[in-house]
C-alpha cells in the first residue's frame, strides 16, 4: 500500500497531548512533552531519536506500563481504559511488544514451550486440545523459519539471540495482536540477522494487516523499514511524515543532524561537522 | 616494507573446554599492519573478532590458550610470552585495548585521575603524580576533554564522554597498535560521530601508530578504515580495501554481509535485504571442508571435503573459495538479473491485482479478535 492509501485507512492508535512528567521530590523532568500522533491500520511507523528523547518512555505509556500525566490516548476511535486488571487485559489483547534484550525476555527456568503454551492460552482459552496445540506451534515457528521439533524441550539458554528474536515474532504470530510495539528489536542482534527479523516483521504485518510501531535511533533501519516516520527530540515530535520526504528531504534542523551523523556509504562522511552541544 | 608495525604470521589460538575439548576460535590468521594504516575485522557474533583481539595481545588467561603462530610487534615477537611479562610490558606501550563496554572499564570508586595513576603505576611504578597528573591533563587538552572531568567518578559521566575517557587512557603511553573492540556499538549516532572523529584525530596527531577496528557495523567500517577483512567460524575469508569489499565483495559470506547494509540514503529502500540463512558451524567439529557450505548459496559438491586455503590475488587482496574470481562473478551477475526481473514481474502482478481489485486477499486472513 502507498502512504496516501495509509493515510486513510482506519485510525488504530492515536494520541492527544500526551504528556509524561516524571517527579521526584522538588526536581520534575518532563518525558514526553504534549505529542499528537495518528496511526492508522497497517501502517509501519518508526519512532527515531537519540537516547534520552523520550521513545522508551512513550512507548511504555502506549502499552499502558506507566501512567499518562495528561492527556489521552484513543484505540480503535475509543477513550482507552485500562482502570481495571480486566481492562488491561483485553487491551493487552489488542497490543503486544517486543523488546530490545532477547536475553531478558524469557523466564530462564522454563522451557521455550511455555512461551508459546501461554500464547495460546492467552487467545485460544485454556481448553484445546493436545493436538491443536501442536499444530499451532508448528505453524508459529515454521512462520518464523525455525523448526518446532527442534526447538521443543529446550531451554531459552540453548538458543542463539537472533532464535530468540524470531521466536518472540513467533509468540506475536500466534497472538495477532492489531498492535505490535517494537522497542529496538534489532539492536542486540548482528546485522546478519537483523536482515531476517525486519523480513520477517514485514511479512507479518502483509498477512496480518497489524500495525508495527517501531522504535530505533537507527535511521538507516528506519528508512528501510516504515512508511511513516516520526523524529524525537527532547520528548516532543520534531518531524514526521513519510519516510521518503523525512529522510532524503530533512526540514528540522536536528532531522539534519541527526541524518549527518549516520555513516554512509555513497556520500562522504564529513567528521569535522559534529554536534558539540553535550550536556 | 620496514614500517610494518604488526605482524601476524599463522595465529591459532583455541578455548579449551570443561571436557576437555579444544574450540579452535581463531584459525591460521596472518595479516600485517603498516604504520599510520587502519584495518577493519567484520563477521557476525561468535566468529571470533574478539577472541582475535585478545589472541594480538598476547592475553592468553584460561580458557583461552595459545597453539601456534608468531605475533610480531615492531621486530619483536610477543608470542611465547607469560602473560604476567605481557601486561607489564606490552600492553599499554606496544599495544592497547578499548573494550566494548566502556561502563564497566573504568573503576567505579575513585575519580578519573586516581585511576590514571593506578594505570601509570603499574607501568612507571616510580614515577610522581604530579607528573602524572600534568601528563594527564595535557593529553585531555590535546583531545579537546574536559579537563574538569579528571575530577569526576565514572557515574557522573554520559556514556559518550566515558568511551572517550577510556579511549584517552589506554592510549596515554602512545602505543604503536590500538585495538578497538566495538568502540561505538553501545553509542547513539552523535556521540558515535565525536568518538570516530577523536580516533581519527589521535591517528593524525601520531598519538597511535595503527589501528584495528572491530565492529560489524559495515558502513562505519567503510568510512573509518583502510583495509577491512572478513572472518568467518575463525578464519578469514576475505581481505580487501575498504571500497573493494563494500562495492565489489568476492566471497559468498561478504556479499551476504554486504547485503545486509542498511543506510539512509535515496534507492536503498527498494532493494530487498537478503539474508544469510542458517547458522555459523559449531567450532568444536568444524567441518572437513569449507566451513562456509551449509549456508552457501553456490556451493559445489567438493566444497563439503576439501578445505580450501587463503589464495592472493590481484593488488592486495585475499579469498578462501574453490570457485575462481571470474566463477564467482559469473553467478553474481546471473543472480543480479535474475532478481531484478521478480522484481519487475511482482510489479506488474501487484499493479494487476491492484486495477482489478483483488488485492483484498490479505483481509481473510485475518481472525477476529
């Protein structure tokens, strides 16, 4: 699909003054500085800024992992509303993430079946039967080039992070959440690898139709990778747009910079033009 | 040829395991590096980059041990010798070493100029601190740190100062060959951008006589280094210029890696990442013949069984493969054009499925939820 057409498909996920301020006795620090945002079914958007921007902070507060200070965030056109335990879950329902340390992601002292056994509880119920569960774990990692027969019995240890990687899509596979937030899936991961993971997030979101929030400082992955890009700075949205007008034609000043900054491989790399604005 | 700094000559080194099984990490390597030059050592995780950064320091503490080969610094063979003599002499003056984590190299108890003492001790053990200390401020001056910044702990630095601290201590007794062991990796683009520019500026100033930089990160190796090689399962494949192998990779794994690229830059995104499918083999029984077979794409059948050596060819550049250069080439050629006639065939099938309305295939898909 073309941004245009992206553009207006239905909304999914939207955001009205969000405002995070975070306090700790008299010093307040504001996060995330009254953003708007608009994402639409389908769509790949990237969040790209440098560490400290606010990316992180944002997206837990869109997976509703921290509390909102003001503001509101609306899914699927409603008010979201995750007062209660049974809220959240069902949103929960609707959103899943994935996150940067592969190695973290796991409970070590069970077996990767239990990943995906809780996966299908999680959409299916408890109450299916033996064979049905096979069948669905098959077909989850089969989804993500891994082989079940494999990779049962074992231990999140006895896996390579790229395989861990993969087997946390496999989990998003069997849960289709209309929502997948990914906090810098790539990041721990070479670039061998990472090649296979952005694949393999993009085949998800052709056959699913999910809309893929992904978060990097990594432009080059971002322009690879979404339709939309949104930049950070300093908590607030310094640009956005479509990925081809963002990144080839820049308008803010730190979109500049921040692209400047980015070894490349056709262009010269001028070093003497850095940022010297460290705090 | 005499200003060759760093000579390696058939390194092996291996791990040796709890069962007493030996892991060949780093296989029959040679390289030599000239003064003023800069080599860049790419490959995925578990190919024994860092393994190799130890094996030139002569750093050998278990599991790591040496088997074979000479590491020649300056005219001075290294090789055979305690580490306890290696640290004491070596590292530091001859060779010095930035690790990856930055965070945790610097001691987090005391201030920056304690540390740099403690450093300076151990090599002049009895030299003043207030000569240490002089010293030390002039080399911050000479980088553009902060000089305040001697007076800081650790934790009171961001991560980018800290890397350029590290980097400016383990460079203090101006060695002839810094290795730097991902530098960047655990950096924001910006400051990335300040500690590449400072490397630079310590190699023009003569601060370091030369320089070996692992990362994988292949566009930052194209515009730092002079030479980049490729490892693979403990040995090089491949070794080139910095634009040869970028532009114009011989070895199947390379022109894998090189594919993987990704740059914010007009046209990258329409070209189709391709990985590189499968696993690197388990060192422990590497295989009888190319080490590189199971995930090769145009591998032949005497590939599973003989192995193949490191052949030269024209200028200075080195492959391991059974097939020729113009073999090589030939099939790449083929694959070119073979990929870029799908590609012009799925255009027209999506804009067809598009004009006719039958791109709605995907909503089925779809459950409820």
């Amino acid at each position: 699909m073309t941004y245009e057409e992206l553009q207006n498909a239905p909304l999914c996920l939207s955001g009205r003054q969000l405002t995070k301020v975070f306090v700790n006795g008299k010093v307040s620090k504001t996060a995330v500085d009254h953003v708007d945002f608009d994402f639409h079914q389908g769509e790949v958007i990237s969040i790209v800024g440098e560490s400290g921007s606010g990316k992180t902070t944002l997206s837990k507060m869109l997976l509703g992992l921290l509390n909102v200070t003001s503001g509101t965030i609306y899914f699927k056109g409603e008010e979201r509303k995750i007062r209660t335990m049974a809220q959240r879950r069902a949103y929960w329902n609707g959103i899943q993430a994935i996150f940067q340390d592969p190695f973290s992601s796991y409970n070590i002292f069970h077996k990767i079946d239990a990943v995906l056994d809780d996966c299908i509880n999680m959409r299916y119920g408890r109450h299916i039967d033996k064979q049905k569960r096979e069948d669905l774990k098959t077909e989850a990692c089969s989804f993500v080039n891994l082989k079940y027969a494999e990779l049962t019995n074992k231990y999140p240890f006895e896996l390579s992070g790229g395989q861990m990687q993969r087997l946390m899509i496999a989990r998003i596979f069997l849960l289709k959440p209309q929502i997948l937030l990914a906090d810098e899936p790539t990041s721990m991961i070479d670039a061998c690898s990472r090649a296979t993971i952005l694949d393999m997030l993009l085949k998800l979101r052709d056959e699913t139709g999910m809309t893929v929030i992904f978060i990097t400082h990594d432009i080059g992955l971002a322009y690879y990778i979404s339709d939309t890009v949104y930049i950070m700075e300093h908590g607030k949205f310094v640009e956005s747009g479509s990925a081809d007008e963002v990144i080839l034609h820049p308008k803010a000043a730190y979109t500049k910079r921040l692209i400047s900054d980015v070894p490349k491989i056709h262009e010269e790399w001028n070093l003497d033009d850095v940022f010297t604005g460290e705090e | 040829m005499s200003n060759v700094l760093l000579e390696v000559n058939q390194l092996t080194t291996k791990y040796i395991t709890r069962f007493r099984e030996d892991v060949y990490a780093v296989d029959h390597v040679s390289l030599s590096l000239e003064a003023g030059k800069s080599i860049g050592i790419a490959g995925e995780s578990g190919c024994g980059k860092s393994t190799l950064a130890l094996s030139l320091m002569g750093y050998y503490f278990a599991p790591l041990h040496y088997q074979s080969g000479d590491i020649i610094i300056d005219g001075k063979n290294i090789s055979g010798m305690k580490p306890d003599d290696v640290r004491r002499n070596i590292l530091g003056r001859e060779i010095a070493y930035i690790p990856q984590a930055a965070m945790n190299a610097l001691n987090p108890t005391c201030k920056i100029r304690k540390f740099i003492r403690d450093v300076m001790h151990a090599h002049y053990p009895k030299m003043r601190d207030d000569e240490i200390d002089r010293m030390a401020e002039d080399r911050f001056r000479e980088l553009n740190l902060p000089v305040d910044s001697l007076d800081l702990h650790a934790v009171e630095l961001s991560g980018g100062m800290k890397q350029r601290v590290v980097i400016a201590v383990s460079t203090i007794l101006k060695p002839k060959v810094l290795i730097a062991d991902e530098p960047s990796s655990a950096l924001d683009v910006s400051s990335q951008k300040v500690v590449i520019r400072m490397l630079r500026d310590m190699m023009n100033a003569g601060l370091i006589g030369s320089m070996i930089f692992i990362t994988h990160e292949l566009p930052l190796l194209y515009n730092v280094t002079d030479d980049i090689m490729v490892m693979y399962a403990g040995q090089i494949v491949e070794k080139g210029t910095a634009a040869e192998m970028v532009f114009d990779p011989i070895h199947p794994y390379s022109r894998g890696l090189m594919r993987s690229i990704l740059v914010p830059e007009e046209g990258t995104r329409n070209i189709k990442l391709t990985a590189i499918p499968g696993t690197p083999p388990n060192l422990k029984k590497p295989p009888q013949g190319c080490r590189f077979y199971d995930r090769c794409r145009y591998r032949q059948p005497q590939c599973q069984y003989n192995a193949v050596p490191i052949a030269d060819i024209e200028g200075n550049r080195q492959y391991r493969c059974q097939l020729s250069v113009d073999q090589l080439r030939e099939l790449y050629t083929a694959e070119d054009a073979e990929a870029e006639r799908k590609q012009a065939e799925d255009t027209v099938l999506q804009k067809f499925l598009k004009d006719t309305g039958m791109n709605s295939a995907k909503e089925e898909n779809r459950d409820d939820i």
